[in-house]
C-alpha cells in the first residue's frame, strides 16, 4: 500500500494554480509579485496595469502616490530584478482616471 501523501496547506495550493493559471507575460510576472516587492500598503495604492517593451505603467490611486513612487522607483526596480527573472526596463506611475 502506497505512503499517504500529507494535506496541503490550502494557500500553497492556490498559490501553485496561481501561477499556472497567469499568463505568461512581463506585466503578469510583475503583478504575480508585485505586492511582495513594494509591500500590502503600497500594492493597496498602486497596481501594475500595462507593459510596452519593458516599461511597466502603474496606476496610482492619486498624483501624490504617483509622484511619491516615481521618486522610488529606482529602489522598486532593483527589488524586482532581485525577485524576478526578467525584471522590467523602467516603471511609469500615473493617477488613475477613477
């Protein structure tokens, strides 16, 4: 009789599909781990929404945030050449027109 194999922790799971499920595309790597890289605030603020030929567009909940994250992004794009395998070229923040 085989060995039962332990339960998975459900988190783990989806985690897994999640990455199965993404498209395999620069702007979706960069969602797939952007909270991680900028944090739960930020990512609350602040969402990756386009790519074109490495720069990534993120929308800000605000010109404040907008401004505040383009005076990071240089600190954001060297954390995300340390997360992911193709990092993007460049990031553009921009108030989100809600």
């Amino acid at each position: 009789m085989p060995a039962r194999r332990e339960p998975r922790r459900i988190g783990e799971a989806l985690a897994a599909v999640q990455r199965q499920a993404a498209p395999q595309t620069p702007l979706a790597a960069v969602q797939l781990v952007w909270e991680e890289v900028v944090g739960e605030k930020v990512a609350g603020v602040a969402e990756p929404v386009a790519e074109r030929a490495g720069r990534v567009t993120v929308a800000c909940a605000s010109a404040v945030w907008a401004q505040e994250l383009d005076l990071m992004s240089e600190d954001i794009l060297r954390r995300l050449g340390e997360t992911m395998e193709a990092p993007p070229t460049a990031l553009k923040f921009k108030a989100r027109a809600d």
